[in-house]
C-alpha cells in the first residue's frame, strides 16, 4: 500500500471511528479489524467508547467481508469496468 493511501485510510477510519462513537456514545462497541498496519498506527486513537478486536494473522476466513469478496469475484474477476456505474451494474445484475 503506497504511503499516500495509508495516509487516506488512516484518515478514512479515524474519522469513521470519532463520528460513530461520537453518535453513539453511551454505548461501548466492538469493531473487528484485520491486522493491517494502519489499525496499529500511533496516529490512530480509538475513543474510549470503542474496543479494536483484532482477528488473528491469516485468516480471512473470520473476516465477514472476505466472504463477499470470494463472490464477487466469482463472476468480475477478469472484468474491466470504464466507470464506477458500470461496476455497480455488473454487482446487481
């Protein structure tokens, strides 16, 4: 991953994590993260309201998003789309 989009997803999940632990905040939540070195930034502080759950090296398997990966490239896997529009069409066909 190139230092600048480091930069945007630290940027991206520091400010996901303020707003929603700022929406809800009398409420503690536990957000599951991969390992990518950008969860363990020292940039990144977690409000007190929010716990970072670490799933373990490796394993894509526990990681719900890894399932809708796998099928999405079932079927876009050698497509090339021109536009954003063209691959939303192509995901709810």
């Amino acid at each position: 991953m190139s230092l600048s989009s480091r930069i945007w997803t630290l940027s991206a999940l520091k400010c996901l994590k303020q707003k929603f632990a700022a929406s809800y905040p009398k409420e503690l939540h536990i957000i599951q993260v991969d390992n990518g070195a950008f969860h363990f930034s020292n940039y990144l502080q977690v409000p007190e309201n929010i716990i970072l759950l670490f799933q373990p090296p490796h394993t894509p398997e526990v990681n719900p998003i890894e399932r809708l990966w796998k099928e999405i490239k079932k079927t876009l896997k050698w497509e090339c789309f021109q536009t954003l529009d063209e691959l939303r069409e192509a995901m709810w066909k």
